[in-house]
C-alpha cells in the first residue's frame, strides 16, 4: 500500500493550496479516506474526512467552509482543496486510508 501526498508549500495568509494524495495498492474505492495534519509542536487532528459507504464527507470545526476533500476513483486520488488559509493552518499534513498514513507534506502559511 502507498500513499503518496503532493501540492504542499509556503502560501501566503488569505491564499490557497489543492494537496492530492495518490493511492496504490489497494482496491481504492472501498475506503474511507482521510486527511489529518500536525502543527508544530501540537498533536496530530482530524481535519477532513470522505465516508464512502454514504458519499458524505466531514470536517474539524476549524476548516469548515474553508476547506473542501474530494475524490476521483478513476485517478485512485484523493484531493483537498485549502481556502482561505490562515497561519494556524501550518502542518504537515497527512493522507490515511485503511489502516495507512502517507509520509505527509508540509504546508505553510505565512507572509
């Protein structure tokens, strides 16, 4: 199994990013997938969630209405799109699907 996150950087405070995360080895479209991430110094959190068996999805409080996942099982991808972004938002962010976790990306937010 592989995961594998790209589309991190530096963004400025009020930009946006789009991460994806590339899934192999798997039958993809059989599971939830997720995206966590881990500030500095802070724990790893939930942020956003595709629940596959009801298409719905599920976000922290913290990114709701700012960010949006998505996914193309054509592609075997999962994607977040990141709006808005604030300081806070600063982690390497980390891609999970069955029982799995990619090797994370970092995303930073600062002017």
């Amino acid at each position: 199994v592989q995961l594998v996150e790209s589309g991190g950087g530096l963004v400025q405070p009020g930009g946006s990013l789009r991460l994806s995360c590339a899934a192999s080895g798997f039958t993809f479209s059989r599971y939830n997938m997720n995206w966590y991430r881990q500030g500095p110094g802070k724990e790893r959190e939930f942020v956003a969630g595709f629940i596959n068996r009801y298409g719905t999805t599920k976000y922290a409080d913290s990114v709701k209405g700012r960010f949006t996942i998505s996914r193309d099982n054509s592609k075997n991808t999962v994607y977040l799109e990141m709006n808005s972004l604030k300081p806070e938002d600063t982690a390497v962010y980390y891609c999970t699907a069955a029982g799995f976790t990619g090797q994370g990306i970092q995303v930073t937010v600062s002017s």
